[in-house]
C-alpha cells in the first residue's frame, strides 16, 4: 500500500474533453507532486458527449480520475462545489486543488502553491494573476467589477477558482451556501487566512474562452450576492445618508424662505415636495431592505452535500486497469 500522502483536483468539464486529457498528463508530469497519490476529479457539467481518458493515460502520481456525472448543466460554481462535496464526502484526501480544465490554470503552479500551504498550514491558498492577458475591454469591465466588489462588500477580490484547499479546511466551503454562487467569494467569506501565489495566465489547450461581458456580469453578481447581508447593510447606510441630506436641504430651503431675506425661487416648493417624496422612497425601501433580510435568515439554503445525489447522475471511477461505475447515491453519501 502507497505511504504517500493523497491528493484531489477538482476541475469542471463541459464537453471539452481534450482539454481535460491533455490537463491529466500535464499534472502527471509535474515533479513537484510525486509525493502524492493523486485523484483528479472531473465534474461533467451536463457535457453532450462525456469522454473521459483511457486508463492508459493515468501515469506518475495520477492514480485514477473520477468522473462526475450531472443530470443537467449546473454552472462553473457548481460544478465545482458538488466536486468538493464528493471529495469531501467520500475521497477524504489531505489536500484539495480546485482549478479549471483549459489550461489556462497552469499545473506546475501547484508546486508554488504547496510550498506556501506547508509554511502556513491551515491557509487557504489561491493564485493570484500577475498580470491580465484580456483585451482593454474586458479589462476595463474586470476591474468596474473589482470597484464595484469592493465598495459594496468591503472587500478585494483578486482571484479565481485556482486554489489550495487544506483537507480541514473544506468544510468550511462546502457547508457555506454561498459556494453556491460564487466560490471565490465564498472562500473570502469563510473567515479562513488566504495568502496569494503570484501566476500568470496559461494558454489554452485549445479553444477560446467563452467569458464575455454577460458571463462576467453574472459572475460579478453572483459573487456579490455571496455578501448580501453585508451589500443590504451598506445600501441601507447609503439611503440613511440620502435621506439626511434630503431633511437638510428642506430645512435650509424653509429657513431661508421663513427667516431670512436672501432670494429663494418661486419653484422652491416644487423642489421640497420632490426631496420629499425621495425621502419617503428612500426609507420606505430600506425598511423593505431589512425586512427582506431578516425574512431570508429564517429559511435554511440548500448545501451541495445536500442536493448531490439529486443533480448526480452517475460516477465513473478510472485507474490504470478498470473502469468502474458506481452510483451517485452510493458514493456521495447525500
């Protein structure tokens, strides 16, 4: 039996399974991880043709590869946290690597990101982009998202999936419903220390990227949607402060027009209905702000652990001498 320690690759695939094949070798020639016995699991998410590689292919510390069947295509982020559920759940390895399947996640960084992880222990370890390879387009609307991030969350983003998971440290993830919706996010949610490992973009194996500027305005939403107690709480500052400075403009208007002599235009009053009706608007949509708050804690959001044997239709399990398939039921443990 194999003392060495055991490691899982999370990637998602939707129908690029070239890309996924060339990813397994490119891992298996990494020297940096010939300590570990590795598993790369591939969340198929919702893929029209499902071609995993032969076990010929499984070289070096790859072991096997599991693949994860879904019933329908489910998105980037959660593909990615029912793979961490299963990992979690059923593999049970000493460390995690989330990260995507088109190369552009560059295998030997994970080398870099095991260092750090072993002078920091218990941190979550994610790559940060040293420089962007986008157009000024995408670019320029990449970093609205980051302000826009920032103001409204009170925190930077400045990462993707790429990351390492400590094995005691995934369930603080899978168990926070915002990894649901944005994995990144969740990660700087969770409360666990991050440290950063500088890399650069990757070239695709293939392809091109499909991210254009509606997939990264829904991303930017669901990201943000992950700290919506905390936007709630700004915005409602922001309308108090809306509203403070409305009440001042009507009492400077009134007590220019009432005791002073200086000049005030005759369309005044039109101008303090106005100010007035935007502060009855502003207030009237905080309390509903809070209100829809405070109703959304009282119900309790559906966790990947608990909706994997629903959306999984099947797993395959490949090593170097069988294929074998088992049911989702059977391994999620959901």
């Amino acid at each position: 039996m194999s003392t060495n320690k055991t490691m899982a690759i999370v990637t998602p695939v939707l129908n690029d399974w070239a890309s996924f094949a060339m990813l397994v070798k490119d891992i298996a020639q990494q020297d940096s991880l010939a300590a570990y016995d590795i598993t790369v699991v591939a969340v198929d998410d919702g893929s029209t043709v499902i071609e995993p590689p032969p076990p010929s292919s499984l070289t070096g510390p790859v072991k096997r590869v599991v693949v994860i069947e879904l019933n329908a295509n489910q998105g980037h982020q959660r593909a990615i946290a029912l793979g961490l559920a299963h990992v979690h759940q059923t593999l049970k390895p000493d460390v995690v690597i989330a990260m995507d399947s088109d190369g552009e996640d560059v295998p030997s960084d994970i080398g870099s990101m095991m260092d750090l992880s072993a002078e920091k222990p218990g941190t979550l370890i994610v790559a940060q982009r040293a420089k962007r390879s986008e157009n000024i387009i995408f670019k320029t609307f990449y970093g609205v998202y980051k302000l826009a991030f920032r103001l409204l969350t009170g925190k930077l983003i400045s990462f993707g999936n790429f990351s390492l998971i400590p094995a005691d440290r995934v369930p603080n993830l899978i168990f926070n419903s915002g990894i649901w919706n944005n994995f990144a996010a969740t990660m700087l949610k969770s409360r666990v220390p991050i440290d950063f490992v500088p890399t650069h973009r990757g070239t695709r194996y293939q392809g091109e990227s499909k991210m254009n500027f509606t997939s990264l305005m829904i991303h930017g939403f669901s990201a943000i949607s992950v700290f919506t107690d905390v936007v709630i709480g700004r915005i409602i500052l922001g309308l108090v402060g809306t509203s403070v400075l409305a009440a001042l403009l009507v009492c400077l208007v009134v007590f220019m027009k009432f005791f002073t002599t200086a000049f005030v235009p005759g369309y005044a009053t039109n101008v303090i209905l106005f100010v007035l009706t935007v502060l009855a608007l502003t207030l009237f949509t905080g309390f509903l702000l809070v209100l829809s708050l405070l109703a959304g804690r009282d119900k309790q959001s559906a966790l990947p652990t608990d909706l994997f044997g629903k959306l999984v239709r099947q797993i395959r399990q490949i090593d170097a001498e069988t294929l074998v398939e088992v049911s989702a039921k059977s391994s999620a443990g959901a």
